[in-house]
C-alpha cells in the first residue's frame, strides 16, 4: 500500500538524520502523537527546542549555516509571524547579501475547523512569497514531498514548506484534469486542492467542464505550458487557495496569469475576517461549495 | 516584612525539585484571618465547580470548541486575588481561574464556551481568550506569553494602576517574556507576575526544555522573586509581601489534573492542593464553613449552567 503524507514525512526525517547527519528541530515533538505522527519516534537527530518562538528559528537557522540541513518544524503557521524573522532577515539573504547559504528546511503545519477559531486556524505562506531567496511550496501528496525534498537537497536554498494537517492521512496523488472543452481552469493550492476536486465534481453534474491545475510550487510559479494551456483553451479561471485572499497567494498566481493570458482569472481565499471557535464563525479554506459558486458566477457574467 | 532585592526566599536548590511544600513556612493559615481564609477557598471552588462542570458540558458534547482547564490549579489565582483587587489582570490560554477568580462574570464564560453571541467574546474565541475588560481581566490572544508585553505596555501606560500577569512554565521561555523582564525591572514598573508552574509545556516537562529557573532569571534583572509550592495560604502571604516591592514575580509549583486541552486525565498530578487546602480548614476550625460554601458553590454553578443551556436552546 502506498505510504500516507505523513509516514512519507516521517521516512524522509528518519532517513535524513541517519545519512546525512541531518537534525531535526522544534517544539514539543516527542511528546504528544510525534507531530501527528510525521517525526520518527526517537532521541537521535532530534533537538527539542524551549518555548522560544522567536530564537528557536534563529538556531535553526544556524544550524543551516553549518550545513546540517535542519528541518525546523512549526506546528501552527500562526507561529510564523514570530518565528519569520530569521527565516527571512538571514536565511532568504544570505545567499545574495552575505554570500553564502542557509537552506533550512521549514515545515510549516496549516490547519483548521475543529474550533481553532482565530489563534490556529491557518494558512500563512503568502507572507513568505513577498520575501526574496525564500521558495514556497505546498505538497498535498506523498509524491510531491519526496518531489520538494529532492528539490532541497540539490539545492541550497532555505524552502518554506506550507503543509496542511488535511494531507497527513492521504495516500492519493492528483493528477491535472484537463479536457479540449473545459468552461474555466481551477488553479488550486495547498488544502483548497481537496476541495476543488470536489468543486469540479459537483460542476460536473450541473454541466459545468473544468480543467484542475494543481500548483505545488507557489513560488517561484512559472508559467509554464502545462499551467497556460488549459486557461487559454477555455477562457476563464479561478484560482483557490486556503490562505487569506487579499495579497495573498491566490491574487498573486491570479494576477500573473490574468497578465500572461488575457483571460479573466478570480482568486478565492480565505475571506477577510478573523475566524472564530463556534462552529457559525469558523473561516477556512474555501468549501467546496464556495468554489461551484464563483464558478457559476463567472460564467454567468460571460 | 521586606525582602531585600535580589535574594529568593524558599529552598534554593535543586530548582527542579516539585512537591506540596515547597517554600512552605509555619503558621500562616492559622494567622491568616477565617475570612480571608474562607474567601480563598471561595474562589477555588467556583474555578474547580466551573471547570467541572465545563469538562462535562464537553463531554455532553455540549461545548464544541477546546477547553483548558484550570482544575488542580485553582488556588493559584484564587489566592492571588484576595490580595490584588481591582489590578488590571492578564492571564494566559488557561485563564478560567484568573477570570473567576479576578471577578469575570461567570454566565459570559459559560455563553463563549457554549458558543453565544453573548459570551465575552462573541463565540469568535472560545476558551483562552476569556477576558471581562470592563472588569479589569484582558484577553489573551492565544500566542503564550503574548500577554506578558502587553501587560507591561499596561502597567507602563496607567501611571497608579498596579497590574497582574500569570503565564505559564512553557511561556517563560518565550524570547519576549524574557525581555519584557528586563524591561519592568528597568523602569521598575508596578507589575506582579505569577508563573503557574504545572512543569509542563503541553506535554513536554521542564527538564527536556531548559536547566535554568524563572526565579534566578527574574533576580538577574534586579526583580524580587520567589519559587513556591501552590499552598493559598504561602501565596497569600507572599503576594502580600511582594505588593509593596513590585516589580516582583512569583514562581507557583502547582498540578494540572486534565490534559493539556479537552477532558481527559493520565492522574498524573502530584498533589491535590484542593485537598490538601480542605484539609487545612478542617484543622484550624473552619470545617462547617468550608463546607458550605463548597455546597453553595456547586449548586450556584449547576444552576447557572442549566440556565444558560436551557438560554441557549431557546435561541
Ligand atoms: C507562541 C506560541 N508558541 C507555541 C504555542 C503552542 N502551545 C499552546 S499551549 C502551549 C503550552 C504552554 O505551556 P505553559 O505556558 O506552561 O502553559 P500551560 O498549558 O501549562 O498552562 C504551547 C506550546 C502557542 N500557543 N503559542
Ligand atoms: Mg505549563
């Protein structure tokens, strides 16, 4: 059977540390379920970090300078507003201020619903794409995590990993669903992927094609043909992503193939208010549901 | 009686060390007045009965959002608060015994935990933000030791107002919290903080984070500072002491009974300080009374539990 997100995780830690003398560094990680189960469960490798959500990123990044490759975990994104500073004040400049390389690994654990209301309901990888010398990615599948660590390990660059705990149980790849006669193209990033698979199935049965276009790379995005393509043949797209919308991931990718195509692209996000705990208020990834409706909106506006 | 700057009271070492009596000296609940005595144990039934009853709503899958619960922690504040009245107050995401204990209203916790639009919050934040400004208690936003600057800027800004603030073990590590020490012992601000030290941070302990003590770093920046086991009596007395020498902190050794969220137990607390404190009344007379206001409390909190259920369903 093939492996789940997080066991896919776990091997590539465990396999780090014992060949390539990685390290492996964060909060309270040996304590409670190993990180949802994606940190091996041993001593060796793995260094504890206090409660220091500010230095802790500072050691690791340290410990990229000395070439150990670190993963530094964050359990909650909303911790990265204080862990960003030396993820992006040092180890993004260091390559082309200082002149030499800080790839840390940042494991960055988006989630939300079951009441993590305002503080841990999350998504926050759009803040890091504005900074330079720091690629963001966001793997769903077990492929695509063996994919970024390859990418990693070739490279000597730090990567901002924005993970979704909805990805851990997953065995699934997805694939692009691209038809000659699609209505619109869905771009869709981090966990508003599993939505949008749903979104185009509902469509489906109301007669409404759609082309899905996966994005793991949120930066750099490149336009390539397998992303202009579809949105060329049908004319229309919308692009979802779980993180707040305004100056976020999905205007930016909007943006940059509205500018490209000509075509007229929506970004959907997280709406713009702060989650709350009770179940009415809760604000996450786009439903599925949301997604049907922008899409029936704009093609209705056509 | 003052302290002179600098110099922990208590046992010094090993810091790590935990039990019932740690720091205890003789004599201070029999010295202490019934009433306050009695007010003491007031406030640590209605944290230990609300959270209670708070762990069954939970469990009656009446309460959806995540719950910390400060049983097994309860004189912590109850005992700090007969001492600070009317301080601006900021606790942490473990903050129902600070809410209660500082004078929040109760039926505002129980509608934001039960997800109303009449809670203190609105329903947007659940249990750790729990606050009652208008009381004086301040929210906490969920990042631990976030409040601990934030208490400062307080303190720093109301020139005359004396302010409070509890955080945990695991906050004390925060890069800011430790600043912020600095900071309030450089401009010698009116500030008490409380460290509720439950010796873990979730569920890693103090020893797999660091080898130093709150106490040795607070008087390193010239704080008054004292570690201490949870009796209300000792917090009573030192709380007392360190008012009037503020900027000063208090390191409490105290047991969390339940998980770090949600209404499980692994009974791993070391002591029961409830307990313990009932015994204490029994020996200096005040059996009778104790028990009666541990009865009044608990139908006081069924009471108003069923009411704002009953509230709720009606909506
Ligand atoms: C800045 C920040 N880092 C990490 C967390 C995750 N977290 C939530 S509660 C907690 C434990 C804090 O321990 P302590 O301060 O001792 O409080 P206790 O839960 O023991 O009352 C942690 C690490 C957080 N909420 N905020
Ligand atoms: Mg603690």
């Amino acid at each position: 059977m093939e492996r789940t997100v997080a066991e896919t995780i776990r091997d590539i830690s465990r396999e780090h540390i014992a060949k390539h003398n990685g390290i492996l560094l964060g909060q309270c990680l040996t304590a409670v379920g190993w990180v949802q189960n994606t940190v091996p469960a041993q001593a060796e490798g793995i260094v504890e970090l206090p409660m220091t959500d500010v230095s802790g990123a500072g050691i690791a990044v340290g410990a990229a300078i000395m070439g150990r490759r670190p993963i530094f975990i964050i359990r909650f994104q909303s911790l990265l507003w204080l862990n960003a500073s030396p993820i992006v004040n040092h180890a993004a400049k260091a390559k082309s201020v200082f002149g030499y390389p800080a790839p840390v690994f940042v494991r960055a654990i988006g989630s939300e619903g079951d009441s993590t209301g305002p503080i841990h309901t999350n998504c926050f990888h759009s803040l890091f794409m504005h900074m330079p010398g720091l690629p963001v990615c966001a793997p769903m599948t077990p492929n695509e995590y063996v994919q970024i660590w390859n990418w990693y390990m070739t490279h000597d660059d730090p990567l901002l990993v924005s993970e979704h705990r909805r990805s851990y149980t997953s065995r699934q790849e997805m694939p692009d669903q691209v038809h000659h006669d699609a209505h619109i193209t869905i771009y869709a990033m981090s966990a508003a992927r599993f939505n949008a698979v749903e979104a185009v199935e509902v469509l489906g049965h109301r007669g409404v094609r759609c082309n899905l276009v996966h994005l793991l790379w949120l930066k750099p995005f490149d336009l390539t043909q397998r992303v202009m393509e579809p949105l060329k043949a049908s004319g229309h797209g919308i692009v979802v992503d779980s993180a707040y919308e305004i100056a976020g991931a999905s205007q930016s990718v909007a943006y940059e193939l509205m500018y490209a195509t000509g075509c007229p692209v929506k970004a959907v996000g997280q709406a713009d208010r702060s989650p709350g705990v009770a179940k009415r208020l809760e604000n996450g990834t786009p439903t599925t549901m949301r997604i049907v409706d922008t899409v029936e909106m704009m093609l209705r506006d056509v | 009686m003052s302290i002179e700057r600098g110099i922990a009271q208590g046992p010094q070492q090993p810091r790590m060390v935990r039990s019932p009596d740690w720091g205890m000296m003789e004599g201070l609940a029999e010295a202490c007045s019934p009433e306050r005595s009695l007010a003491m144990f007031r406030k640590m039934c209605l944290t230990r009965y609300f959270d209670l009853r708070v762990r069954q709503a939970q469990l009656d899958n009446d309460i959806e959002c995540l719950i910390y619960l400060s049983v097994g922690q309860e004189a912590v504040a109850a005992a700090v608060a007969v001492v600070m009245e009317g301080c601006y107050v900021l606790g942490q995401h473990r903050g129902h015994s600070v809410y209660l204990s500082f004078g929040g209203r109760p039926e505002r916790l129980a509608d934001e935990l039960l997800g109303m639009s009449t809670g203190c919050c609105g329903g947007m934040g659940g249990s750790p933000p729990s606050h009652d400004f208008e009381r004086k208690i301040v929210a906490h936003n969920g990042l631990i030791g976030d409040q601990v600057p934030v208490a400062a800027g307080i303190a720093l800004a109301a020139p005359g107002e004396r302010v409070i603030c509890f955080f945990g073990d695991g906050a004390a590590e925060e890069d800011y919290v430790l600043a912020t020490l600095g900071f309030v012992a450089t401009k010698k601000l009116p500030l008490l903080f409380v460290c509720e030290d439950n010796d873990l941070s979730v569920l890693t302990p103090t020893v797999e984070r660091r080898n130093w003590s709150v106490v040795d770093v607070a008087q390193g920046f010239g704080l008054n500072a004292v570690d201490i086991t949870d009796d209300p009596w000792l917090i009573e007395y030192w709380t007392t002491t360190l008012a009037d020498q503020l900027p000063a902190i208090i390191n409490i050794r105290t047991c969390r009974e339940f998980w770090h969220n949600g209404t499980g137990s692994d009974n791993n607390a070391e002591w029961s300080r409830f307990d313990l404190t009932k015994a204490k009344l029994t020996e200096i007379g005040l059996r009778d009374k104790a028990r009666a206001i541990e009865l009044e409390i608990k139908t006081f909190v069924e009471d108003l539990w069923n009411e704002r259920l009953q509230r709720r369903s009606a909506i």
